[in-house]
C-alpha cells in the first residue's frame, strides 16, 4: 500500500466515524421528542384527573363512601401520572445527557495514524 491508499482509508474511516456520531444524534434526538410527546400527555391526563377530582368533591353533595373511593382513585391517577411524566423528563434526560457526553468522548478518542 502507498500513501495515497493510505490516506483515502483514514479518510473513509473518519467519514463512518462521522455517520455513526450522526446517526446516533439522529436516532436520539427522534426518541427524545418521542419521549417528550409521552411526557406532555401523561401531564395533560395528570391535569385532567385533577380538575375531574375536585369537579366531583365540590359537586358531590353527599358523603358517601363511593365519593371518597372515586376520590382517592383519582388522586392516585393523577399522582401516578404526573409522576411518570416528570420522570420522563427529568431523570431520564439526565441520563441521556450523560449517555451522549460519554458516547462524544469515546468517539473523540479514537485516532487514526499512518503505518509507515
């Protein structure tokens, strides 16, 4: 092999080195607004869970039982929900941030040198 070939190899190993960086950005940023959508409803039905809770303690004019067990239910909805959506948002951002930091790093690492 002569110089040349060996350049176009290095050349064409830092051009698959560039494609997987993009393809994994790529791929994670479409999961990530995939993620988001979830997030986005879970707090939308956490919210209407909430409003249809406190619509039916203030309308339910009387004390019985099944009041306060579709009460308790909807709180426990409504708790269950936001706290999956914050969740989604919070911790697993945060660790998709340290996956991609870790990931550039690793890919920033890898040199490529000539053979003489």
């Amino acid at each position: 092999m002569n110089i040349k070939e060996l350049t176009n190899m290095d050349e064409s190993f830092f051009d698959i080195d560039k494609k997987n960086i993009e393809l994994e950005l790529r791929s994670r940023i479409k999961e990530n607004r995939k993620r988001r959508s979830i997030a986005i409803g879970l707090i939308a039905t956490g919210f209407m869970f909430f409003i249809v809770m406190m619509l039916v303690q203030r309308s339910w004019e009387s004390g019985s039982v099944w009041k306060n067990i579709f009460i308790y239910t909807a709180d426990i909805a409504t708790t269950v929900t936001i706290w999956e959506a914050l969740t989604i948002l919070v911790v697993e951002q945060k660790e998709n941030r340290a996956y991609l930091k870790d990931l550039g790093s690793r890919f920033s690492s890898i040199h490529f040198t000539k053979f003489k």
